[in-house]
C-alpha cells in the first residue's frame, strides 16, 4: 500500500509540475501574441528589425526618428544573448535572454545623437544606431 501512494503522489507531484510549466509557458506566448497583435496608432512606434548571428549585427548601422522605436531582434546565433542599446557605454534600453532561433521586441524611446548597440558576444563588434531629430 506505501509503494501504491508513494507513486501516486509522484505522479500527481509530475503531473502538478507540468501543468505549472505549461501555464507559465502559455502565459508568455500570449503576452507576446497580445503585444504584437495590436493595431498601429499614431503613438505607436516604428519598427525596426535587427537580425544577431555569431558574428555580429545585420545590418551594423541603423538610421531611426528620434521618438518611440520598437526593435524586433532574431536571435540567428548559437548562444541565448542580450540585446543593448549603449550611449556613452551607459545601457540605455536592453533586451535580456533573446533565444536562439526566437525573435523578441524591444521598445525605446530614444533621443536624437548616436548610440551603440551590442551584438550578441562581448567579442563581436557593436553596431550604431543614429537616431534623427524630428
């Protein structure tokens, strides 16, 4: 009888375990679908895409209008990676944890001037971001 309720609860404790993941999973892909669903407006921003690979950023040099932005980063590299916009080596916005093979946004208000943007590894090079006064 202890052998039949001790695998029981090990099953209901799996069962129970799975069940959590699949929710918190869920939950992210909604908020995800949710977020891009929504219909562009006049104070939504503009969006850009930036594609990071082993080597770097493609393309390595963006022109965007100071204001709201909205950066859509597809993680083409081997390595889980964060995503930075720098100004003066100071991180301004970042996206953290961009899966390999999954794209994620990034929202940012930015000012006009130059900034940097990092590109997966620390030894890759950084690209730039111009950002144009309107």
């Amino acid at each position: 009888m202890k052998h039949c309720l001790r695998y029981y609860l090990q099953g209901l404790y799996l069962s129970t375990v799975v069940s959590g993941v699949a929710l918190s999973m869920s939950a992210c892909f909604s908020n995800s679908a949710r977020q891009s669903a929504s219909p562009l407006g006049a104070t939504d921003s503009a969006k850009v895409a930036i594609t990071v690979t082993d080597t770097g950023c493609q393309p390595t040099q963006l022109t965007v209008a100071e204001g709201k932005n909205t950066f859509e980063i597809t993680n083409n590299s081997s390595q889980i990676l964060e995503w930075e916009i720098l100004k003066d080596s100071m991180v301004v916005e970042e996206q953290e944890n961009v899966v390999p093979k999954f794209v994620q946004t990034l929202k940012a208000d930015l000012k006009a001037g130059q900034y940097e943007m990092t590109c997966g590894l620390r030894s890759n090079p950084k690209g730039t971001i111009i950002v144009t006064a309107k």
